[in-house]
C-alpha cells in the first residue's frame, strides 16, 4: 500500500514511492517497521531545498527544525532515487552495532550517521525534495521524528 497524497502528479508519486523503497529496504535489513511518506515532511524538505539552492547550492543543515535531515548532492540527472538513498546505505559498511554515538568503525558517528537516521527504529516517516542548481541535484530528506540520539541504539 502506498502512502501518498492521491492528487500528487505521476512523476511525484513514483519519485516518493522509489524514494521510500529505497529507503526501506535499508530498515528491512535490520527488522524495524517500514517508514511512511509524509506530505509535510515533504514540504519541509522542498523548502529547505529551495534555500541551499538560493544559496547557490551550498550543503547546509537547517537547525532546530525537530526534524531528523539527510543531505545529498550530485550531477544532475546522472542519479536515481535510489542511488541517492543508496549513498546513505552504503555507509553501513563503517557502521557497528552500538549506543549512539560510538556506531561506527572509523570512530567517527558522522561516517555512518545517514544511514543510522534511515535505520533508526523510533523513526516513523519521511519526506524528501529534490531542487535543481548550478548543474547538481540537491536532495533533501526529514525525518519524524528524528534519529541519531546520543546514549541510544538506533535499531
């Protein structure tokens, strides 16, 4: 069963649907409940999107939003959706069972802290965007609510 908004375009729902299978593939992996797609996460997203693209596409992270964020960047129309998620997945391979913050092989939390987010088992949804700018895709993903909290596991 999808979740997403019945008047959305074609083009909108199959980019939220791959969107939402590439990441809960991810959670599948591990056995926590699959995520839904949320509309206002969505639009949360697509405004932050629309921001880092007013700045002329400079990866930043909102603050205080409540919301869990994962950033990407990459060539314009070079990338799936699912290649996007897949550069949050790959970083399982540095990831080790654990209490947030020491998750991770290189010692470092940020060298797996996207895909501890996709994993994270207290998160129930999420909403990405995507915008277009100076030759890159820049695509945004929030979370409700939100991972990688210090002192627990995240699955």
């Amino acid at each position: 069963m999808s979740n997403v908004n019945p008047s959305a375009t074609t083009s909108q729902i199959s980019m939220s649907q791959e969107i939402l299978n590439a990441h809960n593939q991810y959670r599948a992996e591990v056995g926590v409940t699959p995520l839904t797609w949320s509309e206002t996460l969505a639009n949360h997203a697509q405004e932050w999107a629309d921001y880092l693209a007013s700045l002329g596409g400079k990866l930043e992270h909102s603050q205080n939003t409540g919301e869990g964020e994962n950033l990407w960047m990459g060539s314009s129309g070079y990338f799936s959706y699912t290649q996007m998620i897949e550069s949050f997945g790959n970083e399982k391979q540095y990831f080790v069972d654990g209490i947030f913050p020491d998750v991770s092989s290189t010692g470092e939390w940020q060298d797996v802290g996207h895909y501890t987010q996709v994993v994270w088992s207290n998160t129930t949804e999420v909403g990405c965007a995507i915008v277009r700018v100076n030759g890159n895709d820049i695509l945004v993903c929030r979370y409700n609510p939100p991972g990688n909290f210090i002192g627990q596991r995240p699955f």
